[in-house]
C-alpha cells in the first residue's frame, strides 16, 4: 500500500489515463461506466480517467470527455461512485489539447488525408490555440497564438475543472502537462517561441504550468493528492530534457504536486524513441533519486509481472502505470500478484475463480 495525504492506494499498479473516444458533448456513458469499472472490479489500486477537457476546446477530439460544465459531473459521479465500492482510489486527467486539439477521433485515423476534424466533424477549427502559432504538423491545424487574457481564462477552467472533479466524488486530479498538449507546449522551446514573460527561459517557459498549479491546489482540497503526467523528454535535440523535468520536480514538489508521472514525447513529429520493453523508467527514477521529496510513476510497455516488481522493489519508481496492458487483461493486478506469489484481496464476487496456490489464503 501507499498513502498519499489522506488517502491510502492498497497497491501500486494503477491504470493510466487512456482515451476512449466514445463520448458526445464531454459527457461520460455507460461505456466509461463499463470501461473503468472493469478495472476497479480486478484490483487497480487507482484508476486514472483519460484526459479529459476543461474547455470545449480543449478536447483532441469532438468524442473526448469533458469536465467544463456542471452537467458533466453526475456521469463522471457515477463512475467514482462504483469503484468506490471496490476499494478503487479514483483520478482524473484534467487537459488541454491546444495545437492538437480538433482532430479526429483514433479509430477515424488513415481514413483521410489529415487529422483535421472541422466544423462539420463537430471539431472547432477557428479555436484552436497555443502559446505560438506553430502547427505540430501538416495533419494539425495552425494554432492562433494565446494571448494574457487566454492564458488567464484557460488556468481558470483547470481550477473550475478540479471544483467539478471534487464534486464528482474523485481522490486525485492529474493535470496532463505531457505528449505535446497544451501545458507541456509552454514547456518546451520547440513549441514555445514566445518573447514575453512565458517565454524563453526555463524561468518564464514553466510559469504558466506553475501558476496553473497553484489555482488548482487552491481549490482541490488540502487531504486529496494532486498528480502532474510530463513528457520527461522530447528526444528531439533542443528541445525539453531529462534535466529540466528534474528542475521542475523540485519546483512542484513545493507547489503541492504529490506524483509526477514521468512519461515522454508526443511534441515535435522529428522524435526519435527508442521503443522498448520499460524504456521510459529511467527517467522516473532520475527523478526519484535526484527530487526524494515527490513521488514517481513509471510508465511506457510495462507488461510483465517482473518488470512491475523490479520497478518497485529496486526504487526505480514509487508506483507503475499500465495503459494497453490493462485493455488487453484487466485483471493485470491480479495475474502480477499470481504471478509473484503475493497475495491480493479478490473481489467477493469473483473469489471463487481465484487461481489456487500456496499464497491463495495467506
């Protein structure tokens, strides 16, 4: 277990945000009922929900979750609401999609010769902004360059968006400041050409994810944990580095963020990832030597039993995040404690198909 302000996560394999692409105006259905309750059901100790907008604009797609209007917040209720009942602590990713928002859903993509979505898509294609007018590239719309007023507006829907969050009964909020979206964008200088006070230096390139920040811890309650997810690096050269994400761990930790989410990329197209088996957890592990102070979750092609538990029990990470994993096996939890011999608590209903072992009654 760990515990994280008032709140104690009964294990340390969780679910992260995954988009579903399966809502209509931001609100949740009884696909996300289904969809997140699997996993409270099979044992996650916490169950990220995907990111989800805090302004109509700021959704990637027209199908994304939103919490921008009080109306969402009896569905989203609901969700917490049955995890609850199975010990499942419960986050949320509040985002901002910026220059990649108003594209078309996952399951639409190599369907057209862009990923545009436009008006007659549902998609906003006049209202997509970020800190420069810089596209991500030519399958993305040309953003509009943010001025003060909009950097004001939109850190103020993050703090309206975690009132919801609360009203909604969630444990955690999770601001998603990674894979090139609207909080990450400011952060790094391939994306942020600014010139005026957030831009430029690191100093000025950070401010508006740390003003961000603090009008979110402002208004979520002291007792509930707050999360950030970061592009740990862009493996692009120039671009946001390992070293930056450790300066920044140290900022926030300050600033009341509990857990830094330590993935990476998703900003520039010209990203060169060496895709394998857990090769993103070194960088929550530099984090975690280097900033004892905040948490660390690992995340990226975590599978396996083994590599959960060398993670964990060698500090590389103070907690796991599995996506796919978990859309392939949602008793993820469950197998990795077989798997290990460790015994978890089953849900009452499905004990009786627990594999028996020696550590079945321990």
């Amino acid at each position: 277990p760990l515990t994280i302000r008032d709140y104690t996560v009964k294990n340390r394999l969780w679910v992260s945000p995954m988009c579903m692409y399966s809502s209509e105006d931001g609100f949740a259905t009884d696909f996300h009922l289904t969809h997140y309750s699997q996993y409270a059901i099979h044992g996650a100790g916490l169950v990220m929900v995907e990111a989800t907008g805090v302004l109509p604009e700021g959704r990637i797609s027209p199908n994304c979750l939103g919490i921008w209007k009080d109306e969402h917040i009896e569905n989203l209720s609901r969700i917490v609401t049955h995890a609850h009942k199975y010990g499942t602590v419960m986050g949320i990713q509040l985002a901002h999609s910026g220059r990649k928002g108003s594209t078309l859903p996952l399951h639409l993509y190599g369907t057209r010769d862009t990923l545009q979505a436009n008006e007659s898509d549902g998609g906003w294609p006049n209202n997509v902004y970020a800190p420069s007018p810089v596209a991500y590239d030519n399958q993305h719309h040309t953003p509009r360059e943010m001025t003060v007023a909009d950097i004001d507006a939109v850190q103020q829907a993050f703090a309206d968006a975690a009132v919801r969050a609360d009203k909604a009964g969630f444990d955690v909020v999770e601001l998603h400041g990674a894979h090139g979206y609207l909080l990450f964008e400011f952060l790094s200088p391939l994306s942020n050409h600014r010139t005026d006070k957030y831009g430029g230096s690191f100093e000025n390139r950070i401010r508006f994810l740390i003003e961000t920040i603090r009008k979110v811890r402002q208004v979520w309650p002291q007792e509930k944990p707050l999360f950030l997810r970061i592009s740990s690096t862009d493996w692009v050269e120039g671009g946001w580095t390992v070293d930056d994400t450790v300066a920044l761990a140290k900022i926030i930790a300050a600033e009341g963020v509990d857990l830094i989410d330590c993935s990476t990329a998703g900003n520039d197209p010209r990203q060169h990832i060496p895709l394998t088996p857990g090769f993103q957890v070194p960088f929550a592990t530099a984090v975690k030597e280097q900033v004892p102070e905040i948490l660390t979750g690992a995340v990226g092609m975590i599978t396996k039993p083994n590599q959960v538990r060398e993670i964990t029990d060698e500090d590389k990470a103070d907690v796991v995040f599995a996506a796919r994993e978990f859309m392939r096996d949602s008793s993820f939890v469950l197998r990795t404690a077989h798997d290990l011999g460790v015994y978890i608590k089953w849900t009452n209903q499905y004990e009786r198909g627990r594999v028996k072992t020696k550590y079945s009654f321990v």
